[in-house]
C-alpha cells in the first residue's frame, strides 16, 4: 500500500481513499468508518484491521504540521494485516485514525508535498494554537468547551480502552525519540537499532521532554502526578489531555517523534561546557527575534484589508507565537543550575526550538499576504521573506540538516511502535 510512495506526504483525502481501498481488499478483517467530523465538518476516520480483544489505537495527525503519521498509518494497516501475529496471534485489534486535525493538515497542504527546504517547510507551514490543537486541547480549554476532534477522540478512548494509544508525531529538525506516559522498559534498544539501521539520530536531548524521565536513549517517561511534567510556558494540566486518557482503563500512550531532517547535534550526549552562558544567549536570541517578529506584525496589520479572510485567526497564530518567545527565555533563564544535567545534545534542541518559534511566526504572516498584489503589501511580503530566509539560513548553518526520505521516515515510525507494541504486550 505504501511501498511505492515518492518521496512526498500523502494528502488527507488520498490517505482516505487509499484505506478505504485497503479495507475493500480485505473483507472481514480491515472496516473503516467515521467516528465524528471536524469543526469545518470533515469525517474522522478509523480504519481498524483485526478482531482481537486487546485494542490498539494510532492516532496519526495531531500536528497539522506534522504530516508524516498518515503515511505512517497505512504503513501500520498493512504490516497488521500481512501478519497474523500482530493481531490474531496476539489476540489485537489495531485502530488507526487516519488524521486527528484535518482541518489543519488541509490548510497545510497548501505548501509542497514533495522534498523542501527548511526555507519552504517555515513558509508553508500551519499549526494552530495550543487550544485548537484537538491533542492537547482539553487539558487548556474548560471541560464544557471542547473541539469536536478532541471528544471524538476521547470518546474512541473510552469505547475502546486501549491497552496502548500510539501518538504520531514528528519534528522539522532534529532525531528520533519516544515519549511514554508509562515507561516500556527495553524500548531504548529497538529504538536505537532502528535509527542505526536507517542513518537517523536518536535525540537524547529534546525541549518536549526537558524535565521527564530518561528511561534509556531517546526514550522519555511522564512524571508522576505533581512532578513538573511540562514547560512553564503551557498553562495546560497534563492528566486532562487525551495522552492520559487511556490510564481510565489500564492503558497508556506511546509519542513517536521521527525528523524531516536529522540534525546530528542532537544525538551528542557529552557534557555542554558552558550551559548556562548558552542558555543566556538563547534568551537574549529570542527576545530579539521576538522584537522582530512583533514588528513584522504591526507593519502586516497596517497593510492587511480588515475583511481579509483569515486575519484574525492568523495574527493570532503570530501574536501568540511572538509572546511566547520571552516566556520561554524566562523560563531557560531560571532554571535551576542542577535541575538538568544539559548536555551538547539538549543545548542544540533547545537551540532549534528557539529558531522554530520565530520561523513559525514568520510563515504565518505570510500566509496572510500571499495572493495580494497591491504595492505596499508586496513591499511588506518581501520583507517577510527576507527575514524568514534569514532565520532559516541560520538554522541550516547551525545545524547541517539532512532530509530524510519520507518512505524512511514511516519505516522508523512504524517499526517503533511495532517495537513498543511487542514490548507492552509482553510485560502485560
């Protein structure tokens, strides 16, 4: 089904009709149904292969960004259903909801499919804020205020009872890595011979799990109820999210991050020299990229038509990421000393996270200019696209970024949670 992918993410409606064919070559043991709509009334599908007792739900899609689950998904649905000792003989049932956000994932489709640069990725690129992210989103929004994606997926939590949920993930820049909100042991070594196997870091350094712990290279456990789990900068309680929904019912939840370009930097797990001085100049970085990013936003403002389609939406989408940047430096900046041992390869995630934000930010203004010829903002559009080069000529010098094909992408996400599945089965 997806052996003979090119080297481009698979849309949302081709993936759809792509299972929808799978499930009609396999009668009896593949069905695919919509278990609820988006908030533009798009269908959220399931494709489900397998009559086993225990239940294993893939969620693919979380990041409108991130667009590697989807393929990732398919990948999973036909290794399930070419192998009867990933469910019969292991008494499974695999759910693999295709796309989480497809509102989002549609809107990001409006950039390249196929190979890019971290240039063309930043430019293109949608992720909405936090509180419309359906992952994430109930642990920020009031429990009367959820997005129909959001209790879609807690409702399939909850008929379902997942002994394991498989979140999809992936980053723009950086390696591979697991986040678990219970530990798997011996995940660490599948995981390293994975990435070995396919040329792709393991991150033992990452900024989405600086305070969680180590349960072996790249793999990264939640901490105890009233452990800081999360950055200071999300004011968001994580025993509300789908992530621990699961718990309710014995289960857990598995991330799979996988890179577009592996950056070696983050794998490097020597002591940083000089830590806190980095950490500084890391601040001091995104406070003044946050100053520009601002700036940027006031001279879109003066020249964006007040009934432009969008605009309040996407201001906000910068605004917000603009503000964070300060928020996240204080928050570098009081770190305990002791409080994580950083090393070279936490220094470069931490590095890469401050130049995302503002990467982020610029993309999203340009969105709001693109298709508008008048003179003054054309002149503001070139503006924005200097600095965004700019910023991405930094990460790329910072960094030496290497794609990674698509196809291997899926292999290592795929494998992974197969890995994880096995392991979790065997430890009951």
């Amino acid at each position: 089904m997806t052996s003979a992918m090119a080297d481009a993410y698979p849309s949302v409606a081709g993936v759809v009709a792509t299972a929808a064919a799978f499930a009609g070559f396999h009668p009896g043991l593949c069905e695919l149904r919509a278990v609820g709509r988006s908030r533009a009334g798009r269908p959220l599908h399931v494709l489900t292969v397998g009559h086993g007792r225990r239940n294993v739900l893939v969620v693919a899609g979380p990041h409108s960004d991130e667009r590697v689950g989807a393929a990732t998904a398919l990948r999973l649905a036909e290794r399930v259903a070419h192998d009867p000792l990933l469910h019969a003989g292991a008494d499974a049932t695999w759910h693999l909801l295709l796309c989480l956000d497809p509102d989002g994932a549609v809107r990001h489709e409006a950039g390249p499919p196929i190979r890019r640069t971290p240039a063309a990725h930043f430019r293109h690129a949608y992720r909405p804020p936090p509180d419309e992210q359906p992952e994430w989103a109930p642990s920020i929004r009031p429990p009367d205020d959820q997005l129909p994606e959001s209790q879609a997926l807690l409702d399939l939590i909850d008929e379902l009872r997942p002994i394991l949920q498989c979140s999809l993930h992936g980053n723009d820049l950086g390696g591979c890595w697991v986040q678990l909100t219970r530990d798997v042991p011996g995940l660490a070594e599948p995981l390293g011979k994975l990435a070995a196997e396919h040329d792709v870091p393991v991150q033992t350094g990452t900024y989405d799990a600086l305070r969680w712990t180590v349960s072996g290279p790249g793999v990264y456990v939640l901490p105890e109820p009233g452990a800081r789990a999360r950055s200071d900068r999300l004011p968001a309680d994580v025993d509300r999210s789908t992530w621990t929904r699961p718990h309710r019912h014995g289960g857990m939840t598995a991330l799979f991050e996988v890179p577009m370009w592996s950056a070696r930097t983050v794998a490097d797990p020597a002591p940083h020299p000089e830590a806190a001085g980095e950490l500084a100049r890391l601040g001091r970085q995104l406070r003044t990229h946050a100053r520009r990013v601002e700036v940027l936003i006031a001279e879109v403002r003066a020249v964006l038509p007040a009934t432009a389609p969008d605009r309040a939406h996407l201001l906000r989408v910068a605004t917000e990421l603009a503000a964070a940047c300060p928020q996240v430096a204080a928050e570098w900046e009081r770190m305990p000393p002791d409080a994580v041992p950083l090393t070279a390869a936490h220094l470069a995630a931490l590095d890469i996270a401050a130049r995302r934000i503002p990467l982020r930010a610029a993309g999203t203004l340009l969105r709001l200019l693109d298709g508008r010829p008048a003179p003054a903002t054309a002149e503001v559009k070139a503006v924005c696209e200097r600095q965004l080069a700019r910023w991405a000529d930094e990460l790329t010098l910072g960094h030496d970024p290497v794609w990674v094909p698509v196809d291997e992408q899926v292999r290592v996400q795929s494998e992974a949670v197969l890995a994880a599945f096995r392991l979790a089965v065997a430890h009951g």
